[in-house]
C-alpha cells in the first residue's frame, strides 16, 4: 500500500442509542502514513465513533470501510481477519498483569501465527526495541510506570504489523514530560513504519504536536476536518476579531484555547429545567418569571408557607 492511498473511509455514519443521536451524518478519511487527531469535548461521539473504527459496533446508516472492506456487511471470521492489521492502544494500555511486559506482547503473536517459539521471541525484542521498552522485558505491569506501559501496550498494538494504529487518549494519567515523549514516539512510528494513526484526545498540546490533521467532533457532528496549520490559525484569531467568525467556528476557537467563555459553554438548556427537575416545580412560579434569583435576601418571602407549598407539612415541620 503506497503513502497516501485511503486506508479509513467514513460516509455518512449514522448512530443512535434509543432516541439519542450519537453521531449525525460523519464523513471522514485516513490516508496511509499520516496522524489524523479525532476531538472534541466530551459526550461528543469521539469514543463511539472509535468503535465504529474498530468494528466493535453497527452504524444505524452510513459506512466504514477499513482497508476497502466495509465493516457492516462482514461476518465475525472476516471482521477478524481485518482486526488483525490494525493495532490499538488503549487508554490504560489493558496489559494483562499476570503476565511480564515480553509475554504481553508475545501473547498476540502467539494466537495469531503459527510463528516457531524462538521467532517470537526475537519479535517481541524487535517490537519492544521500537518502544523503548526492551530492557524491561522481564517486568510485570505493576513494576513499571504509567509511560511505560503505555509503552508495553503499543509494542503489542504493534506487534502483527498493523497498517494502521488506533490510540485511545494516549496522554491521559500521563505527567508532561512522560505524554511528551508519548508524542514523539507516535511521530516516529508512523514515518518509520508508514502507518496510519488516528489519535482520540482532547489533550490539545499533544493534539498539535503530533496532527497532520485534525477533526473536530461536536454534538456527533463534523464542525471542521483540516490541516493541523488552519486550526492553529483559527486557535490563533485576535479575541477582538470574533465576529469575523461564524458560531461553529467560534466555538471551535474556544476548545482549542480551552476558554471558559464562549459557545460551547453557553448554557441551551430550558429555563427551570434544575427547579423542575429537583422540586417537581415550574421555576418561574419561584422566581417571578426571572432565571436568575439572589439565594441572599428574599424579602417578604413566607419561608414555612413557601415549604409547605413545596414539600407539604411533613417538610414544613421540619424546618
């Protein structure tokens, strides 16, 4: 497979869970030999639409297709065979902790081959060479640091020679100097190895470090799918110039600055939805019609009437 060539392609994926829309009408590809980093705030299909990826659940409409094979019309026997030429580095690094660092990744091979004892263990060498890891071979997950078993469990990811990787927030539990070098190992991998990486963060320095591009997810929906360098140019707009910029953009803007302000924080939920909710109440029968009311002074408020009202005597004798 020649750098460049579509390894991921996704049309017009469609998920629901009950009545909830999860992902609304995705359209995304994944070229061979370069990062492609999957964001967004949280709740917004990011791990779903990673699911999907790895053939773990059935879009409702639309299609993946990994390697050229749609994933929705294959049965177990040949969803696995595509499994296997793809990797996955999961969150935590899932190592199994019974089991030393060298086992953990010999354990791939020795399902999935018929490869002689004596190659696989030169391959598990080779694999943790890759990693950085080889010198802790013979150690069980517990004896190692939380970069290393991420370490650990990307020598295992890597270990079929998969032409694509997946990571699962690579960064997370991760101290800066440890996620940093996460980073570069990421970097390094897929120009050495020419594989297709697709990344699942919310770290945005990470996020910039390792993107050739970058989609951002909001509500189960495509706000942008670029460049790394258009947005860092929108991450970079002056504040004074927002309204050159349309609401998605803006909001976009704000997650990539991480600002407390602006869009995406803007509250859209029906006013009282808190009062009604906690009370059973209209919260405009509380406050005059107003949603913002003082918790200081209520003056001329019958506090023991206004109890009663709510939460009948038995409430009222408690106060």
């Amino acid at each position: 497979m020649k750098s460049g060539d579509v390894v991921i392609e996704i049309t017009d994926l469609v998920k629901r869970f009950g009545d909830q829309t999860v992902l609304d009408g995705v359209n995304m590809e994944v070229h061979q030999g370069e990062i492609v980093v999957v964001m967004g705030g949280s709740g917004c299909g990011k791990s779903t639409l990673l699911r999907h990826m790895v053939g773990s659940l059935q879009p409702n409409a639309g299609t993946v297709q990994i390697l050229g094979q749609d994933l929705s019309v294959l049965d177990e026997a040949q969803l696995n065979q595509v499994r296997k030429q793809f990797g996955i580095l999961f969150q935590s690094g899932a190592l199994f902790n019974s089991m030393s660092v060298a086992d953990n990744v010999a354990l791939i091979l020795e399902e999935h081959t018929s490869l002689d004892g004596s190659i696989i263990e030169m391959m598990v060498k080779i694999k943790l060479e890759l990693v950085g890891l080889r010198e802790a071979a013979n150690k069980f997950p517990s004896q190692i640091s939380g970069g290393m078993k991420k370490r650990a469990g990307l020598a295992r990811a890597l270990a079929l020679d998969p032409k694509i990787l997946f990571y699962d927030e690579p960064s997370a539990g991760l101290d800066p100097v440890t996620s940093a070098s996460i980073d570069q190992l990421m970097i390094d991998l897929t120009q050495k190895l020419g594989v297709a990486s697709v990344v699942v963060t919310h770290e945005m320095d990470s996020a910039f470090t390792i993107a050739d591009r970058m989609v951002m997810l909001h509500q189960g929906r495509v706000l942008m799918n670029d460049t790394r360098e258009a947005f860092e140019e929108l991450r970079d707009h002056p504040a004074e110039r927002l309204d050159e910029l349309d609401e998605s953009k803006q909001l976009i803007r704000q997650f990539l600055r991480g600002d407390a302000d602006g869009p995406m924080t803007e509250s859209s939920a029906v006013e009282g939805a808190y009062a009604a909710d906690l009370l059973g109440v209209d919260n405009s029968k509380l406050t005059g019609g107003r949603s913002i009311q003082t918790t200081r002074v209520v003056p001329n408020m019958d506090r023991p009437g206004l109890i009663r009202r709510l939460f009948g005597r038995r409430g009222a004798s408690h106060s």
